[in-house]
C-alpha cells in the first residue's frame, strides 16, 4: 500500500515503455516509429547541420507524436538527430549535451518550427552498430502508467519508500511519460514541454555515443510544433 504522500503527487501519465529492440533488416520508410535507418520525412527533408563541424548530423530516429500529445501530435512525426561522428572517427562534440548548443535537433513535420541550419537532404548519416555496418530498428512498445513529474525538493521530501517507487516507475527507456533526471530539474527553456524520449544510451543494441554515463532526453511542445534534446551525463 503506498503511503499517502505518494498519493498525493501529480496523476498518472500514460507511457510506452521500450521493451526490446527488433532489426528490420530491410530499410522502412513507412510513417511509424522506429530507430536507424533513414528518416521517413512526411513533408520536405529538413536534415539539420551541425553547428560546429558543418556537416549533416546523425539521425537517431523518429517517433510518432499522437501517442506522445494526443491530438496534437496526429499525423506527426518527430525526428530525432544529435551530432556524431562515424565509425572509428575520432572526435566528440561536448556541446551534444546542450539543448541549445547546436549538436541535437529534434525536427517536427508537418508544420513544425526549427531555427537551426539545414539541409534538403533526403538521406544522410543513420545509426550503426559495433562493427560499422547501418542498422535500423523497430521497438516492441508496452503501455504504462506512472506518476507525473515532479521537483527535485518534492521526491527528496517523500518517505524513503515512495520515493523508490517512484524512480521504479519512471527510469528506463520510455517514449512519452514522467523524465527521471539524475541532475537536477533540467528542462529546456520554453515550453511546456512534454517527454518524447528517454533512452539510456549506454545499453543499447546500436553505438550512440553521448557520454561516459548518459541519459538522453528528447521533449516535445504541447501543441506538436517543435522539439528540444538535452543529454544528463554522470
């Protein structure tokens, strides 16, 4: 039985939960949600550029918005970018972590705003695995409840054990849902924000270097119309 002080954070918010990774091994260029490969842009290609080394940045993937916003998000799709180097190329941006650094992107379409630089390119850099080779991926999706977010100062006030409970409930990798940062509150600037994405880089079937220790971020507007991407590393 959880204790009142739980109970009495924010309502439950609904979350879909990424339970396992599949490779397609053919490329997919239908509107759905999915990792590697290459975007399935559903207006013109917007391939944004990096800001510091001028080339195309490396696409994550894209997530489908209705889930995520409701009717917002209908027949919307956000594409996930950060900038990465390629296999065995030896040089990391440290600005990647830095919603506004220049080196992540998050592109909505249609209608969606993004004041950085880009490019008409219908292809570019996708994710790859530990040997090099290009991989694409769908995700086995399981819907879940957990609590609302809520501040650094309100989890410290709660008993220890409601406390667990709620870090139980919001840690690992999600597509929509409650962040679990390890750094202190950190939303971009702006918003409201609602959670697109939570993914522990580290332990993932694919090479996506953020860090030592990250955890990536990737937030969406309420209204579908643009993105932000931040990455907490320890």
């Amino acid at each position: 039985m959880m204790s009142p002080p739980f109970a009495m954070m924010p309502g439950m918010v609904r979350t879909l939960r990424i339970k396992g990774f599949s490779e397609t091994g053919r490329p997919i260029s239908t509107p759905t949600t999915k990792f590697g490969g290459q975007p399935g842009w559903l207006a013109g290609p917007q391939w944004p550029i990096s800001a510091a080394w001028g080339r195309p940045m490396r696409f994550v993937g894209q997530i489908e918005l209705g889930p995520v916003i409701g009717a917002a998000g209908q027949g919307r799709m956000a594409y996930v970018f950060v900038t990465h180097a390629d296999h065995e190329e030896d040089f990391f941006d440290p600005d990647i972590v830095d919603p506004d650094g220049g080196e992540n992107a998050v592109i909505v379409q249609p209608g969606g705003h993004y004041a950085g630089p880009v490019r008409p390119l219908a292809t570019g850099p996708g994710l790859y695995g530990v040997d090099g080779s290009e991989v694409e991926y769908t995700v086995d999706l399981r819907a879940a409840d957990e609590p609302g977010s809520v501040t650094d100062e309100e989890l410290e006030g709660l008993p220890s054990t409601d406390r667990s409970r709620y870090v139980e409930l919001t840690d690992g990798d999600q597509i929509g849902g409650t962040p679990l940062f390890f750094q202190g509150d950190e939303w971009p600037d702006g918003g409201p924000w609602r959670l697109l994405l939570q993914l522990d880089s580290n332990w993932l079937p694919f090479h996506l270097d953020l860090g030592a220790a990250p955890r990536l971020f990737a937030f969406v507007s309420e209204d579908g119309t643009e993105g932000r991407l931040l990455v907490q590393d320890s």
